[in-house]
C-alpha cells in the first residue's frame, strides 16, 4: 500500500473484515480519500460495522478529524492510517483509533466526552494488539450498557436541540432557552444543545458540514431520537437533514404543534389542531421515509409506490383541510352567538392574554376560585374558559382565559385558532399578564403585543399585570414597571398568583379602567372586601 500510494501520489485504503479479507479498496487524491457511504442504519446499537480501514496518509499526518468522523459515522472497528516515508516511499508509524461505550454519570459528562480512543502508535512490524479480543470486549461492553437501559426512558423522545444564527449569540442562547421548556413542556429528554453562529444560513442543511458531522457524532453516542431545530425549515432542508442523519428532523412550529396536539381537551380544540398541522405539513408531504410528514402524521405518502399514490394522499390532505375549515367555521359561528348573548347581557368583558406560562389560568382560579387547569407547562391552557366576577365596584364582570401566545407562533396555527382568539374581540380590557422573573420578560411583552396588533386587537384598553413578583426585589419591579411606561405607555401592577392577597391592587385597576371605557357603568359603591363568584358561564 505504502509503494502504491508513494508512486501515485494518492491515498489508498483497504476495509478489511474480521476474516482478515479485504472487502473494498479505495483510491484517494494526495489529501484525503472517500469511504463508502454505508448508512447507519444497518448497524445494530451494541455492535461495530465488521470492518476496518487501513489508509495511507502522504503528508506525514497523524489521524485527521475527518478520519475520525467517518470512524464515528460509519461505526467502524478502527481506523489506522500509515504514513508513509516522502523519499522512499517506505511505511512509517501507523495510528489507530477505535470507538469506546460510555457509561458516563450525566449526558453533560457524556456529550464532553471523547467518542473513540487512540491506541498507541508504532511501526507496522511492530503492532501487538490483538484486535479480535479488543474490539469483542468493547461490544460486549455496549450490550452491557443498553441491557442496564441507561440510555432509554419508555415513551419518551430524546432529543438534541440545535440553533443556527447570523446575529447575537446571547439572543441565540435565550432562544435555545424557550426551545428547551417547550421541549421539556412536549415530555421530550433533553440530551444536549448546539449553537452556530454563521456568516450565512446553509440552504441546504441551514448547519456548517463540520457542524453537521459534529451533530451526527452526538446524536449517534448520545442515543437521540429526534433533532429540533430552533428554527422554521423549509421542506427541503428538512428532508435534507432527514437523509443525512436517518433521525425524526423537526423545527420550532412543529414542536409547538406537537404541544398543542397534546394538550386539546375540547372537540374544537382537537379540530383547530389537527387543521393546523395539515396544513404546516402539506407542503412538506413528498415520497420517502424521511420525510417529515411520514415521521409525523403516521406515514401518510411516505410508502407509497410513486407519483400517483403521492397525489392521491396530497388530494385526500386538501379535502380533509377543506372539511375541517368547515367545521370550526360552524364553531365559529357558534361561539359568536354566545358572545353575543352576554354582550346583550351588558356585562363588561375582560380577558387574561399573555405569554404562555405566564400564569393566567392561576390568575383565574384565584380571582373566580375556579378549578381550571393550570400547570408550569408551556400551552397547558387551549381551549378558552369563562368565569363571572365581581369586582370591588360591585360590578360584575365577563373574564376569559385564553391561549397563550409565544414568540414566532406558526402562521397556520394563528389561522386555525382565529375562531377561538376572536373571543379577545369582543373585550372591553385585556389583563396581559406577565412573567415578571423570566429574563426575556420584555421581549414577551413585545412578542405578545405583536400578535395582538396582527390580529387587529391593539387598540383595546390594557393592563399588564406583572405576575411572579414575589421572586424579585421591590427595586427589580419599579425598574421594570418604568421601563414598562416608557416602552408602552401603558399602567403595570405587581402581583403574585398564588397568594390571593397581593390582587387587590390589580383587581382596583380593573375596576377604574372598565367604569371609563364601559359606556353602561354606573356611579360605585366601594366594598371593603373583593366579592367573586365563580359561576360557569
């Protein structure tokens, strides 16, 4: 190999098997030579591929980070490389490397980790190591520690979450943030995270190739299911990083889907989300396994013979679509006939609007002593819930709860959700409440108000109720109350759900704003106590 390579100034290498026989030989350039592409899947958990490859290196290199990507990618038994002497062609030291199980105590210990190992370097003729006793003791290694089940949790995705940016990295770091709780939210395992800052988003695989290998490796030692992007991909870069990780490819509006999916009580509910994600995932329903509709809609065109079994399911998407237009149409009309019955009531109406998670439906069940669900989950609210209550005017008062709003909400849940999000419109006030101790608190603010003004319900009165004031200094809220007013221009009261006694303050607010804007107020009486009744309505 060493005379070959010297006297045609390129790489060549041999995969050999466990026999000892040489299975393909390869012919490289004077840098670098290409493996075949085997594709992981074939290869069981708790075994190497059977082969392994023995390559010359011609500009005295040790082993080079791409022989040790395609030594993890391919899940080779070892890759040697032999350097060969420049004047004479001669074999020199040979390196070798091999993969390594790992049993480390925590996935951050293990993503730092080193996936292989070095053995030590020397000249052919003097090579010891015997290879079948090694590498049969580190498969039997790997089979021990998938029988404990270490790396598995029943029912459970485990994922590897990944942000790509062309700006600040602190944004991209709190952006990571949010994708980690809605993950978390989705019951999903978080195995580790990856942040590129690039000159310019790939087309193709929106990661660097060098970033992309490093991912591979990762998901690979690290056992993950799935990769979440915290970004919108397109339909061909999803079924690019499809192919080339052979994993489930998401991004940030398929996860928040997925959430949404999860968490629909109500028939309406369950039908918003499920045309919600038709139509995300229409466009992006094309032949192949890989696909990301066939990952997440039970394979709908991911098996079908060709063309016309294509087509066939993209028509029978469209008119599911059009059927389930239909029917939350229908709902639509009915809810704004039950709008229109307490409107006739001439009760003012409230809604609790905000980021998710916030706290509104804690609000809620403290201001109506209300049993609603509420949970430290992101979206644990969708389906819209309305209480009486009476405010310290002795006034009483229509309050919604309603679903939580977040940063880049996908268009088409926006669209599919409009029928339940026209129950802000009808509002006299909107109560934004706000979690005062999250770091990005501000960006909520702004996020939630951009949605607001897209849906054409900015120019209703609003209070912003900064919830979880208990977790700062009185310092910390006055600051963040100024800067508030000055964003906004609008009032802010400090509250605390969950201890019942800090609303006052808030519900007063209420009170103040709806005797302006609600034209059928009368004169108040004030009470020294907050009334509530917490009637169905």
């Amino acid at each position: 190999m060493s005379e070959i390579s010297h006297e045609t100034g390129r790489q060549v290498g041999v995969l050999i098997n466990r026999k000892g026989q040489v299975e393909y030989v390869m012919v490289g350039t004077a840098k670098g030579i290409e493996l075949p592409d085997f594709g992981r899947a074939r290869v069981s958990e708790d075994r190497f591929r059977g082969l392994r490859c023995v390559h010359t290196h011609l500009l005295g290199e040790k082993l080079t980070q791409d022989d040790l990507t395609d030594l993890a990618l391919l899940r080779l038994d070892l890759m040697s490389i032999i350097q060969v002497d420049r004047k004479d062609g001669l074999p020199g030291l040979v390196y070798s490397a091999h993969l390594v199980p790992t049993a480390a105590e925590s996935l951050e210990a293990e993503a730092q980790s080193l996936p292989y190992e070095y053995l030590e370097p020397n000249v052919a003729s003097q090579l010891d190591t015997n290879f079948i006793q090694l590498i049969n003791s580190l498969e039997d290694e790997m089979a021990r520690i998938r029988l404990t089940g270490r790396n598995r949790q029943t029912g459970r995705d485990r994922a590897i979450l990944v942000g790509v940016t062309t700006g600040d990295q602190d944004i991209a770091a709190e952006s990571i943030a949010e994708l980690k709780e809605l993950s978390e939210s989705a019951d999903v395992v978080i195995l580790d995270t990856i942040i590129q800052r690039r000159p310019k988003i790939d087309p193709k695989t929106v990661l660097g190739k060098g970033k992309l290998d490093e991912l591979l490796i990762r998901s690979m030692r690290l056992g993950a299911d799935i990769i979440i992007f915290d970004t919108e991909l397109s339909p061909a870069q999803v079924r690019s990083l499809s192919d080339a990780t052979e994993l489930k490819v998401i991004d940030r509006p398929q996860l928040i889907l997925d959430i949404f999916a999860q968490r629909a009580q109500s028939r309406e509910g369950k039908l918003q989300v499920e045309l919600a994600q038709l139509k995300y995932l229409l466009p992006r329903l094309v032949i192949g396994q890989n696909s990301a509709f066939s990952r997440l809609a039970g394979g709908i065109g991911g098996r079908g013979p060709g063309e016309t079994k294509l087509e066939t399911d993209r028509r029978r998407v469209r008119d599911r679509i059009a059927n389930l237009e239909k029917q939350v149409d229908n709902l639509g009309f009915q809810r704004q006939e039950r709008r229109k019955k307490r409107v006739q009531k001439h009760l003012p109406i409230i809604s609790l609007v905000g980021y998710t998670n916030a706290g509104k439906s804690t609000l809620l069940n403290q201001l109506t002593q209300s049993d609603v669900y509420a949970e430290k989950k992101m979206f644990a609210t969708l389906d819209p819930t309305s209480r009486r209550l009476r405010l310290p005017y002795d006034q009483e008062v229509i309050i919604n709860d309603t679903v939580g709003f977040i940063r880049d909400l996908p268009d088409a849940l926006v669209s599919a959700f409009r029928a339940t999000l026209e129950e802000i419109a009808d509002s006299n006030l909107l109560v934004h409440v706000v979690d005062a101790s999250n770091p990005r608190v501000l960006q909520q603010i702004a996020s939630v108000n951009k949605i607001l003004s897209d849906l054409e319900f900015n120019e209703i009165p609003q209070l912003i109720v900064l919830n979880k004031a208990d977790l700062l200094t009185r310092d910390v809220i006055e600051q963040l109350t100024r800067q508030i007013s000055l964003d906004s221009g609008l009032t802010s009261v400090a509250i605390s759900a969950i201890a019942r006694e800090t609303l006052r303050p808030m519900v007063e607010a209420v009170g103040e704003i709806i005797k302006e804007v609600y034209t059928g107020a009368e004169e108040p009486t004030f009470e020294e106590d907050i009334a509530l009744v917490a009637n169905h309505e």
